[in-house]
C-alpha cells in the first residue's frame, strides 16, 4: 500500500464484534454510568473503528518497519563480515 492512501475501515470477525460491544457498553456503563442500548454502542464503536483504529494501526506498521528495518541492517552487517576478501 502506497503512502498517502487512506485505510479502508478495520474490520472484525463476528465473535471480535461481539466481545468488543461488550467490552465497550460494560466500560460506559461503570465509567460513567451510561446505559446505551445496542445500536449506540455499535455507533461508538464504529467510530473508534473508522476514526481511532487506524493511527493505531499505522502505528504498528511504522514499528514493525522500523524493527525489520534493524534487523535487515544486521543481517546486512553479518553477511558482509563472512565476505571472503
């Protein structure tokens, strides 16, 4: 994927849908006592997914690129050390 390109929305499976809204309705309702029904707490959640997600997401890319990018280098580093001259 090329820089610049927008993420399409993350998706879950059913089960990770279904653990998420409870997750999510369990921390409203005792943080701060909001008793939303199912369709608000499928809107919450799809705008953490469409809006939130994503940074995350990105975020874990740059780090992963950034780790192989480390271990390419020694990898690079070793092979040229078994060079024969």
């Amino acid at each position: 994927m090329s820089r610049g390109k927008k993420v399409a929305q993350l998706e879950l499976d059913a089960a990770q849908q279904q653990a998420a809204l409870q997750v999510l309705k369990s921390f409203l309702e005792e943080r701060f006592e909001l008793e939303l029904g199912s369709f608000e707490v499928q809107e919450v959640l799809d705008l953490i997914s469409r809006e939130i997600a994503p940074h995350y997401y990105n975020k874990a890319i740059a780090d992963a690129q950034a780790l192989l990018a480390d271990r390419f280098a020694s990898l690079e580093s070793d092979l040229w050390a078994l060079e024969k001259a």
